[in-house]
C-alpha cells in the first residue's frame, strides 16, 4: 500500500541521498491534513547526530504551529524510528506515526527499545507500519550498495 504523503517522504529521502545523508524522509501533517513540515536526514550537512528527519520535521512544525506539541498531526517517515526520534514523536504528543521499511538494527518503534511501550513513554501515537515499505528499502539499500 502506498500513499502520497509516502511518496512526500520518499522524495524528502531521494534528496537526503544525493546529498550524501542516509536516505530517510519524513513529511508532519495538520489534523486538515495539510503537509506543515517535510524534512530528509541532514546529520552530515549539519554535523549534528539528532538531525534525523523526524526531528527536523517536528522541529519545523513546532515553530510553524507556536507549541512544543502537535496534537492530532500525523507524522509519515521511511523508515522506522529510532529511539531519539520515538521519544520525540511521542514528546510532540503526535497522534499517528505511519512508517515504511522495519529498521532491525536501529529501530526503536517495533524493534529494539520499542518505546512507545516503555512506562515512562507519556503518550502513544497510533502506529501503522509497513506503508511504502518496499520503495523504502530499495533506496536505502541501493544508497549503502554504493557506499560499500
């Protein structure tokens, strides 16, 4: 299944790789479903480790939407979280994470610290996971064959 806020977050992840970052895309839409943020990896460009692009897209939004939290949002991103980015996710108090490829290695969503689950994780967003999954991961690894 694929949408077109997934196809917003692939093109965010096509850029992130021609600039050299890791291929990941992430798109934030308003509770009208308008797109308020789209953001690609930048870690690299701006030497810095949390520039994911969750982080960069909730960022974004935050500032656009004048609150630290973004009630009813709708965030969609290539691959699975990692645990910096779920805790921010869930910090935002973001209402659905939607997500393409499983990321085994580093992913803090439905594998490794999985911290929605975790006491201390405050708020929970709805997560549909899998959307996009292929096209996500034919870019990233496409993006490491080349690097190896």
């Amino acid at each position: 299944m694929f949408t077109p806020h997934m196809d917003l977050a692939l093109s965010e992840a096509r850029a992130a790789a021609t600039r050299g970052e890791v291929p990941v895309g992430a798109v934030l839409l308003a509770p009208d479903g308008r797109v308020v943020a789209r953001a690609g990896n930048r870690t690299r460009e701006l030497a810095d480790p949390t520039a994911h692009a969750e982080i960069l897209a909730i960022r974004a939004a935050c500032a656009a939407a004048g609150s630290e939290r973004l009630p009813g949002h709708v965030l969609y991103v290539t691959l699975e979280p990692c645990p910096m980015c779920a805790a921010a996710i869930s910090a935002a108090r973001i209402a659905r994470l939607v997500y393409g490829a499983a990321d085994p290695k580093s992913g803090g969503v439905a594998q490794g610290p999985r911290v929605f689950t975790h006491p201390q994780c405050h708020h929970v967003p709805e997560v549909i996971d899998g959307i996009g999954a292929e096209a996500s991961e034919a870019l990233l690894k496409g993006f490491f064959a080349g690097r190896r």
